[in-house]
C-alpha cells in the first residue's frame, strides 16, 4: 500500500473573530472585530449591533 499524497483540510476559524460578551445584548459568544488595528469596533453575532471596544 502506498502512501496518500493529500492533505488533511484543517477546519479554522475566521481571523478576526474572538470570543467575548456583547455590551448590546449580553449574550456571551462570537465577537467580529471591524476597522484597521488601533481603532477597532466590535460586532456582534447574534443581535449583528457594533460597538466600540
């Protein structure tokens, strides 16, 4: 048996995305971050209301 030349897919995560509470709804989950590094704004996942970090 010869070995497989494929590669295993390996499932991630969008980058910019962390886990946190949103100030809007207080739900703890999926925290988007939008904007250029220094001057982010949080988006949430479930109510989709941004927010300044």
């Amino acid at each position: 048996m010869g070995r497989r030349k494929t590669q295993k897919i390996i499932r991630t995560g969008p980058k910019n995305a962390t886990t946190g509470m949103c100030p809007v709804c207080k739900t703890i989950g999926k925290v988007f971050l939008l904007g250029p590094p220094g001057q982010e704004r949080g988006k949430c996942e479930k109510c989709r209301q941004e927010f300044e970090l």
